[in-house]
C-alpha cells in the first residue's frame, strides 16, 4: 500500500472539500438559486445604472429606476407567461401520448421493411419521444417557481447594484496597493456584464422571432416556445438546439409533417441570423470555453441547481474558471476548460518567456 505523503493528503482533502461544496450548494439551491439570479439581473442592470449616474442621476434613484423597469418586465412575463406554462403543463400527457402514437406508427413501419422486428421493438422501448418537451415544461415551471421569490430577488439585486458603485473605492481602502490583485475579477466581471447585456438583447431578439413564426405556423403556445428560445439562448450552440426540438416536436403533433419541416427551417434560419451573423460581429468575442466544457456545465450546474443551473451554466462556468486561473497549482485546470484560442495565448506566452 502506497504510504500517505503530504501531496497526496492535500489532494485528497481538496478532492474531499470540492464534494461537500458541491453537495452543500445542491442542498441550498432553495437559497442560492434567487441569489444568482438576482446577481445574474444586476450583471445585466449595472451597466445602465452606471450610466445614468454618470449622468447625474443620484445613486438610489437610478437603483430605483433600474428596479421598476425590471419589476414591469417580470410582471409582465410571469402574468402572460404563468398561465401558459400551467395551460402546457396540463395538455402535456395528451401530446406525448399523440408523440408515442406516432414514433410507434413509424417503428411499425419500418419494421415491416426490416427482418429484425425484435431490434425495432427493442428501440420503441427505448426511444422516449417525449422527453424534449418534458424538459421545455420542466425548465418552464421551474423558472415560474422561482419567480414565486420575486422580491426577494429584487431587493437582492438592489442591494448589490447599490454596493457596485462603492465597491472599487472599498478594496482601495482594504487593501490598499494589494488591489492590483483584484483587477483580473474587475475585468471578467466588466467583460461578463457586457457578455450577458449583449446576449440579453440577441436572446431577446431570438424569442420575439421564434415567438412570431410559431404564430405564423398555428402552433399552440407560441408565447411559450418563443420564451424558451429567449432563455436557452444563453447556452452557447446547444441551447437554440434544444430550444427548437420541443416545437418542431409539437409541430409534428399538432399540425403535420409540413409544418414541422417549416418550423424546423424557420429555427434554422433564426439560430443562424441571431448566432452566427450577428451575435460575433456584436460581441466580438466567445466565451473562452470550449464547447465539450460548455455541454458538460449544461449538465452539471443542472444537476446542482436544477433547471435554472442549466440557464446560468455558462456564467457559473466562466466564474469557476477565473476561480481556477488565479493559482498557478490550478491555472492548467482553467487552460483545459478554456477555449482553443485561449490555449493558443498561453503557448504565445510561454515561448515569449522562453525566449526573454
């Protein structure tokens, strides 16, 4: 047996420390899910707060001003949207059972050109049809839960648009020339916020159209799919993915193979206009994640904090990376989570100081 040698004793008191944080967040997310998103809100707000000060608006009321511009968002979206997602919720059973129906026709069918009829009867056990747009009611109905702690997560976010014009000059009083240290986090919480502002407003642009072709087809709950494309919009390339399945699955359901295919091509071209043409000329840059990393904190913040981990994944992610590219011990952690072009730098900068 290997003896225990220092090293090996702090890896696994880290390795043992990561678990019960993990499991500690996982059994507060009943706390912490309105905390990150009231942080997620003012990420979004702080920059149209800034700017009103600077224009001489005193801090508390542009704070103010801030918070009713939200407050008549979220009413509005929980009023309209609340009743959908409690309509859907109600009609799902129907759909998926139409869904199974029909997945089981196409089996059937293409059994009868098959001579292995136990291999397709072995798949109809186990395609589940449904599962997109159990996914769509879940993520739907966990946000309207969520929204149930609207104040709470207002005043959270107040109080920390409140604290973010004060906070530079409290490090420079704390720590004096020490601050330098924190001008990293000052940057990636600038590049964040710009980050989540711009996707806000392409999310935004993204349901309205995905919202206004599903009307255009006849597909019931257009309001519905076109909130679920505002909202998996901020997962970088698989969320528009998973965003359309739901509605082309319905699509199928409810109004035929035509439609389907028309709703399919409209998403398409959405997701191909919003994030592929637009997004990188506004944005000018990605979120320095890889996109194996991305897909896995889709399912590992979902784990933790639910539906809305899956919504705040990429945010969560880009955090824990900065977390991690602050110690050189765990700097090649945030490298190999970190995109190809951050890799490219770091190689750059490596031979740079080879060469010196």
């Amino acid at each position: 047996m290997e003896p225990i040698t220092g090293r090996n004793a702090s890896t696994a008191i880290t390795l043992a420390a990561i678990i019960v944080i993990v499991y500690g967040m996982q059994a507060a997310k009943v706390l912490l899910v309105p905390f990150l998103l009231a942080l997620f809100l003012a990420l979004i707000t702080v920059r149209p707060m800034l700017w009103l000060q600077q224009h001489r608006v005193p801090s508390v009321l542009a704070a103010l001003i801030v918070l009713i511009l939200i407050m008549l968002v979220l009413a509005v979206a929980g009023t309209i949207v609340g009743a959908s997602v409690a309509e859907f919720t109600a009609a799902l059973p129907a759909y998926q059972a139409r869904l199974d129906l029909l997945v089981d026709r196409l089996l059937r069918l293409a059994a009868t050109h098959m001579d292995d009829g136990r291999t397709i009867q072995g798949l109809s056990d186990v395609v589940d049809a449904g599962w997109a747009m159990r996914l769509a009611a879940n993520i739907l109905n966990a946000l309207r839960d969520v929204l149930t702690n609207t104040f709470l997560i207002l005043f959270t976010m107040v109080f920390i648009l409140l604290e973010a014009s004060s906070v530079q000059t409290k490090i420079l009083a704390a720590f004096g020339r020490r601050a330098e240290t924190f001008e990293r986090a000052t940057l990636f919480l600038n590049n964040l916020g710009r980050y989540l502002g711009i996707k806000t407003l392409i999310s935004t642009a993204t349901g309205l159209s995905a919202w206004l072709l599903t009307s255009l087809i006849g597909l019931d709950f257009a309001l519905l799919w076109g909130m679920l494309a505002f909202l998996l919009n901020y997962v970088p390339t698989i969320g528009s993915i998973i965003a359309a399945v739901p509605a082309v699955l319905l699509a199928l359901v409810q109004l035929g193979v035509g439609d389907a295919t028309a709703t399919l091509i409209g998403f398409a071209v959405i997701n191909v206009v919003f994030g592929t043409i637009i997004e990188p000329r506004w944005m000018g840059y990605g979120v320095g994640i890889s996109p194996l990393i991305v897909f896995t904190g889709l399912i590992f913040w979902g784990w933790v904090f639910g539906p809305v981990g899956m919504l705040l994944s990429v945010p969560l992610t880009m955090t824990l990376k900065l977390a991690l590219e602050s110690d050189s011990r765990t700097r090649w952690v945030a490298i190999l989570l970190g995109s190809e072009r951050d890799a490219e730098h770091e190689l750059a900068e490596q031979d740079a100081r080879q060469s010196a």
